[in-house]
C-alpha cells in the first residue's frame, strides 16, 4: 500500500495542508513556523507505532489517501478531558486511549515472563538487558524472546486492532531529522546503568561501513565454498557434454577471461578486493577441447563468486563517485581492512572523518544512510537536507538522490525552505501557504 494524498486540517489551529504524493520524490516546500516538520513527525509517529507523536502538535485532523482509494482520519477528541484520537478506516475505528492500554498490557506479558534478573523498564518503551547492556524495544523483547517464552506471543505489543496494524505494517518508514551528525548508541561497558551516550554519526557509519563489508565478504566466501565443492563433478559433465558452451573459440575464450579480469578490476577500484599479482594470460597456448572446457567452467564459477559483491560495489562506487565530486582538496577510497579512507589532494595526509566540516559530514552521513542504511522500497522522511551544504551542493541534491534510488529504490518526502534544492525539479513539489 502506498501512499497517495495527506492532508492535515488547522494544524497549529491555524493552517489547511495537502500534500500530493509524487511516485519517488515529493519536496514540501515553505517557509519556516508553516508546520513541515511537524507533519514529517506526526507522519513517522503513526508508522513507526509512536502514537505519542500525533498528540504533540494541536490540529483538528489528519487525512490519509491510499492507493486503493481508501482513507484513514485521524481526528482529536475534543470531548474529553485529557487527549484522544479517533483512528477511523471505512467503517471501523479504534481510539487511541484503547491501543494505548492494550500496549500497556503487553508490557505486563514482559514483566510476567521476563525476571528482573534479565531486563528492566527504563523508559517509555525501552527494556535493557542486564546481562549485556543492550537496549530494546518492547517489539524487540517480544521477537528476542518469543523462542523461549511463547507465552509473549499471546499478547499484541502495539496494541493495534488488526485493520489498523495492517495499514501501519505495509509501509516501512524511517526519519532523518535535522540533528542527524550526533547519535545515540550503547556504552557497552555500563551493563547495569543505562547507557545510551551520544557518539559522532560521521564515526558510527565509518564503523557500521567495516562490519558491512566484512559481512558482504562471508557471503562471498561461502557462495564460493559451494561452488568449489562441487566443482569436480561440475567439470566431468561438460566433458560428457562437449557442447558449442563448453568448447569455445580461442578469441571468444579470452574475451571472457577478460572481461572476468576487468570485473576483479573494478571491485579492486572501489576496495571490495585486495590487488593481487596475477600473470597475464599467455595467449600462445594451443587450445584444446580439454582447455576450453575447463576454462569456460572457470569463467562460469568466478562470475558466480564475484556476484555476490555486485550490489555493494555499485552501491560503494556510486558512494565515492558523489563525494569526491563534491568535497575539495580531499579524496576518500575504500580499503577492505580500514574501510573509509580521506586524504588530503594537496599534501597527502590522513583526514580523520571527524574533522570534515559540518558540510561535508552532513552530505556524507545522508549519502551513506541512503544508499547503506535503509531496506529498499522504505518511506524516507528528509528534514532540511540543505543544513550546511553550499549552494552548488543544493542544487545537485535532486540530481544525486535520483542516482542513489536507482539503486536503492525508496520514495522520500522531503520538507525544505530552500528553492535551490528544487531547482528545476518543481513538478516533485507540494507548496504549503498560509491559507487559514
């Protein structure tokens, strides 16, 4: 489900606006205190079960069109003391006072099974695992340890009626706000205290980026461990078989080692493999019926190994073409064991990622989540992406999301006071006035 028209009726008491949504990019464009990222909140809050955000801002309601034409309304319940919503959808409905108490109970289904002796309740919706550290999630408690308490799976933490679960459910949502080179993340030497303490973004990614790598390298290893296992057998039945496939012309033969060889070359380029010292192909060997067979299985299983590294290393190229584009004086690289690598053009030196400006972290950090962070086909929620780049660096902005989400398909929603990110993208823009 997608999607198509939002619609937030006297937001602040004051404002009526619609929003169309485009198929990828849609840009809401105004000035400042018109309500843009309190829409972006309000929007994240229903989607990511964080009902506490739609009570945030004061409006009468809030208006979802579908791409099956239905509509979910959100409404204020004026009518009580303390705050309600009424979530409305066709002809059934739910307030959020009753999900809101449902969720209650699920956490009761926690304490219930889980001692204290495992985790406590730190927060709203937080647990800490006192064993490790860790912080989690409600969900996430339930997921981790479903296995061994079933009994956790009786009850719905979100409390959600299932219609309206449904709807929040086919659609995965995620925001970047305007506080985005400062992150929380565990202190995990602090098992007993709560330990989220706020780390450079810049750094988290240059280490998140490491592991990544490091995982898209096992994969790679263990799809080439079943290939060679069961090589042997593989080369003894295209000897039986001595078909056009298997027996290739000489010119044909090393067309296709070359261009194996200019793949390795590339995945080298981008630092997904080390530089190896590799003899160049004799080309005076006599070909035989033997030789073409065995080569053309060669050819077929190492395409199949480098395979696993195609999305990452599109992914990683398309990452260092952009910034090195951009930033001056400065060039970054891949290197398997380091991962991001800065280096100054004019003298040669190391430049720690940290010690990028505010710009240029601020470029680094979206580009990086964009293409690394999320799971295709996810609602991205940008707030302000013009913070600190310069003006040359707005305008390309459209152009260089558009690169991105041909290989991260994903729609965006894009809240900006600044016409230079539009450029001459204004058929992707929803334009909010003050129209009272």
């Amino acid at each position: 489900m997608r999607i198509i028209q939002y619609e937030v009726e006297k937001l602040y008491n004051s404002f009526n606006h619609q929003i169309t949504f485009n198929e990828n990019i849609t840009i809401i464009l105004g000035q400042n205190g018109l309500g843009k990222t309190a829409m972006l909140t309000m929007l994240y809050g229903l989607f990511s079960h964080d009902f506490h955000l739609l009570l945030k801002y004061p409006y009468d309601s809030i208006i979802l069109t579908f791409d099956n034409k239905k509509r979910l309304i959100i409404k204020k319940d004026k009518n009580q003391d303390e705050q309600d919503i009424d979530f409305t959808y066709g002809h059934q409905s739910i307030k959020l006072s009753t999900i809101l108490q449902n969720a209650e109970s699920a956490k009761r289904y926690i304490r219930k099974y889980l001692s204290v002796d495992v985790l406590r309740h730190i927060d709203e919706d937080l647990w800490q695992i006192r064993q490790t550290g860790e912080v989690l999630s409600s969900i996430e408690v339930m997921s981790r340890y479903s296995s061994l308490y079933p009994q956790l799976l009786e009850s719905n933490i979100y409390g959600c009626p299932q219609w309206l679960e449904e709807i929040i459910s086919s659609i995965k949502i995620d925001f970047i706000g305007t506080k985005r080179l400062q992150t929380q993340v565990p202190n995990e030497e602090r098992t007993y205290a709560r330990r989220l303490e706020i780390h450079d973004t810049i750094d988290e990614d240059a280490q998140d980026f490491i592991r990544l790598l490091s995982s898209t390298k096992s994969k790679a290893a263990a799809i080439a461990a079943e290939i060679d296992k069961t090589y042997p057998n593989r080369l003894i039945e295209q000897f039986k078989e001595e078909n056009e496939k298997t027996i290739l012309k000489k010119s044909q033969l090393v067309k296709n080692l070359n261009k194996l060889n200019t793949l390795r070359n590339e995945l080298i380029e981008v630092g997904l493999m080390d530089v190896t010292e590799d003899e160049v192909l004799d080309n005076t060997f006599v070909l035989t019926k033997e030789i073409s067979t065995v080569f053309n299985v060669y050819v077929e299983d190492s395409n199949k190994k480098l395979s696993a590294y195609s999305d990452m290393s599109k992914r990683v190229k398309l990452f260092i073409d952009l910034i090195n584009k951009h930033f001056l004086y400065k060039k970054i690289t891949i290197s398997s064991t380091e991962g991001f690598t800065l280096k100054s053009t004019i003298t040669d030196e190391k430049i720690l990622l940290k010690q990028l400006s505010s710009g240029e972290q601020h470029m680094f950090i979206l580009y990086y989540h964009l293409l690394f962070k999320y799971a295709p086909n996810t609602l991205i929620l940008l707030d302000e992406p013009e913070i600190s780049l310069h003006i040359s660096w707005q305008k390309d902005f459209i152009a260089d999301l558009l690169q991105i989400m041909e290989l991260n398909p994903m729609t965006l929603l894009i809240a900006t006071h600044a016409p230079s990110i539009v450029r001459s993208h204004w058929s992707l823009t929803s334009e909010l006035e003050a129209s009272l």
